[in-house]
C-alpha cells in the first residue's frame, strides 16, 4: 500500500529543512511578493477592489511570530501553502484563491530568491567598501614607509607600505565594480514569468517590478525561470574577491610572526595562550583565512551543484541550494567584515621594516640600471657585474662595497668603471631606489599620493553608488506600504 503524501522519510529529510530554511530566509519576501501581486492585480482589473482589500486585510492578520515558531507538521508541503491557509483563515477562502491567479511557485520563488540574494550583495558591498577605505587610510600615512617586497618568498626589491596598500585596494576597487554589476544584473524581477511561459491574464510585470524595488521585470520567461547566472555571477564574484581576502591574510599573518614582526594587531583581536604566558596570536587573521575558506568552499559547492542540470524549472537550484548560497555571503561579509575592523587600528614596525628594506642587496637593480646609464652597457652586461659583485659580497659575508663592484668590472670588461663611489652609494640606498620610481603606477611618494588621489575619487563614485541603491530600494519600500495603506483604506493612489 502506498503512503500518503508527504511519506514520512520525504517529510524528516527534505520538508522539514525546507520549511524552516524557508521561514528563516523567506517570509518577509514571500509577503512583499503577496502585497505587490495583489495590488496588481486590481489595478489591472483580473480581481475587483473588494477582493484587493479583503486580501489586503488577511494579509495584514498574518501572525509572523506564529510562523516562525510552527513546526512542520506534514499538513502542507511548504511555506508557501501554509500562507495561502492561513490567508484563507482570514478571509473567504475563494477571495483568498485569487491571489494566486496568474502566478506560479516557480516565478514566486526566484523573485524572493532575488530579494534575499541583493540584500546579501549589498551587505557584502559595504563590507569590502569599508576595507578598502582601511587600505588606503593606512596607506596615506606611509608614503615614506620603506618595506622589502617579495618575490617568490624572498626579498626583492625595496618599496613602501603605501605601494603595498594601494595594491590591495585597487584589487579591493575591482572586487567592489564586479559586486556592483552582479547586483545590476540580478535586480529584474521574475514574477509574471508563471511556471515558464507567463500567463494569459493581462498582468502587469513592470508594476510588480516597480513596487518590489526592481530595475525592471526580466525579458524572457523560460530564461526567468531557468536561468541561474543571477546567483552564479555573484558568487562567482564572491570567490574572486576571497581568493584576493586570503592572499592579502597570508601576507599580514607572516608580517604577524614574531621573526618578521612587522605588524601589531590591537589588543582586542589576538588571545593569549591558557599554558604560555607570552603568547600574543593573531586570531583574527586566522578567523579571517578561515571563514573565508568555508565561504570559497560553499561557491564552489553551489557551482558543483549547478553546473549540469536540465535548463528548467528544477529543485537542484531552489529550496535545499539556496540556502548555501546565502551562507557563502554570510562567511564572505563576516570575513571582509572582521579584515576591516581587524586592520583599521594596527600599527607596522616601520623602523624595521626601513632596516630589513636596506637588507639582502635589494637595492641593486638601481645599481645596474646605473651602471647602464652612466657606462652606455647593455642591461645583461651590468646585471653580471652587479651579480658577481653580489656573489663575492656573500662568499666574505659582508655589505656590497664600491671595491667589490670595480673588480667585478675590471674581471668582465678588463676596465673599471666610470661611477663614483658617491653615485654607487647613492644607487644601493633604498630611499633612492624608491624615489626614483616615478613611472606611473610605482613606489615613488609622489606616484603613490597620485595613486591614492586617484582611489579616493573611486571611493566616493562608489558610496554614491551604493547610497543611491539603497535609497531606490528604500523608497520602493516605502512605496509599497503607501500603496498598501492606500488600497485598504479605498484612497485613490
């Protein structure tokens, strides 16, 4: 004999999770999304006033807390059933059946998923804004700030904390443009879209669009419904911006390292040890790497997820999906978040950082540029000498010395140099090396304050964006009770 629907493993496996990741995601959505439809409806003459207001008014008695505490008991299959009952505990239940009119599960569900998923970005959004304002507030106090850049792991070349800031915002700068666009192309609105092919009632998807705070409705139906680019675009964004959060982490958590110790957290983001007295960790970054990890982990999981489904209305993307897709812009923003409010009061050890810029023979790519200019010698001739200079500096153990450069000339030209001792000094000093580099884009303070400039004008373009955003959805908002208010209380609006 078979069981009734739902089967009692179907309900403990799948209906109960649903229903409660529903209530927890989806029910302030899933009432905007009534009250917009309704309100439609009447205005496009498919149901009459009386019918708007009796809805209204049931719409209006909806318990929410109520709601939210019910367990799932197996008499309706989801969230969405368990509205319409008890909408039609409110009102005449055939006044209460023509909500539905011209409408689907389908296009409901990928417009709250929409709702929900924008407020997410958008949270996300002013995280990452708000780090790269901690980037460059940092970087405006270092120009001058001399630090050894690496390349694979070993020192470099000298340059200056604000180069290495400035790096990180602009990288932070692309992440905040590909969150904007994400957002622009998920904010169209599906409803009306029905189950695939719209309807042949005469709706209006604009109006709907309108009072839900969307730009505009969707084009074409089957892609409103079947389409999933308006979350694998966003999360493919996220997982750009975390692979960008985790390599700046890694380079703070080294700068952390007692044998660096280059960078000092405050107080309120590291913790002691309970068996070793002395120990300072920085457990924010590692907070940071981690959290930022699981959300990675969760894109790629929903991309996993995605990749091979039919091009259609199909539950791999709904109700069990969704529900990661949101956890993964929880982590990012909670991991962007805590970078921000980790860095925005921590200090660098510049003296040290000055000292080890001044270490290890980095300088010496401006010794062999001027080599090049003041002996007219191609590159790969004045990086041998400078090389071998090197080479014989580490075999006595100590500094590179004007000495060792001449011999390493005469050996490879059979003549010394030209250059002075003055000049070579002046070539191996790390401010000089710095200062120099003025071509756009370099270390130079000059260069790195025009940079800087450059960002700020960003920053402001950006929180113009995103104020103007929030307002249009805030208003929308707003909008939508006014029409709300009106068409209960009868005011022509």
């Amino acid at each position: 004999m078979s069981e009734k629907f739902p089967a009692q493993v179907y309900k403990d496996k799948v209906l109960e999770d649903c229903f409660a990741d529903a209530k927890r995601y989806f029910l302030d959505a899933y009432h905007k999304v009534d009250l917009a439809h309704a309100i439609m409806l009447e205005e496009q003459k498919i149901i009459t006033t009386e019918e708007l207001r009796a809805l209204l008014r049931a719409l209006g008695k909806l318990d929410f807390d109520a709601i939210r505490e019910k367990e799932y008991d197996g008499s309706f299959e989801d969230l969405f059933y368990l509205l319409q009952r008890e909408l039609a505990a409110n009102c005449d239940p055939d006044t209460a059946g023509k909500l539905h009119t011209a409408r689907s599960r389908n296009d409901i569900d990928v417009t709250i998923y929409r709702l929900q998923l924008r407020d997410l970005t958008l949270r996300l959004l002013n995280s990452t804004m708000e780090l790269r304002k901690v980037f460059l507030d940092l970087a405006a106090e270092h120009h001058d700030s001399l630090v050894p850049a690496y390349t694979h792991t070993q020192p470099a070349q000298p340059s200056t904390l604000a180069h290495m800031l400035l790096a990180m915002a602009e990288n932070t700068g692309r992440d905040i443009r590909r969150l904007q666009r994400a957002f622009e192309n998920m904010n169209y609105c599906p409803l009306g879209s029905g189950a695939i092919t719209t309807t042949g009632f005469p709706i209006s998807r604009h109006r709907v669009a309108e009072l839900l705070g969307f730009s505009a409705p969707t084009v074409n139906s089957y892609g409103s419904i079947a389409s999933v680019d308006y979350f694998t675009e966003a999360l493919g964004t996220v997982a750009g911006l975390l692979v960008n959060i985790g390599k700046f982490v890694h380079e703070f958590m080294l700068m952390a390292m007692v044998e660096f110790d280059t960078i000092r957290l405050p107080d309120g983001y590291v913790q002691g040890s309970s068996i070793m007295p002395q120990k300072r960790n920085p457990v924010a970054l590692e907070h940071i790497r981690a959290i930022g990890s699981k959300a990675l982990g969760q894109t790629m999981g929903v991309f996993t997820a995605v990749h091979n489904t039919p091009f259609g209305d199909i539950n791999d993307v709904e109700d069990d999906l969704q529900p990661l897709i949101f956890n993964a812009m929880r982590d990012a923003e909670r991991a962007v978040g805590l970078f921000a409010a980790a860095l925005r009061s921590a200090t660098f050890n510049t003296d040290l950082l000055r000292r080890r810029a001044g270490e290890n023979f980095i300088a010496v790519t401006e010794l062999a540029d001027v080599i090049v200019r003041q002996e007219n010698l191609p590159f790969s001739i004045s990086h041998q000498i400078v090389g071998q200079s090197v080479k014989a500096a580490l075999a006595e153990g100590k500094g590179l010395t004007y000495s060792m450069v001449q011999s390493a000339a005469d050996e490879i030209l059979g003549h010394e140099l030209t250059l002075s001792e003055e000049q070579f000094t002046d070539a191996v000093c790390p401010e000089k090396f710095v200062s120099v580099r003025t071509v756009y884009g370099g270390p130079a303070p000059s260069e790195t304050r025009r940079a800087l400039a450059v960002e700020r004008l960003a920053e402001v373009s950006d929180d113009q964006w995103v104020v103007s955003t929030q307002g249009r959805l805030e208003e929308a908002a707003k909008g939508l009770e006014r029409t709300v208010a009106a068409k209960r209380n009868g005011i022509s609006h």
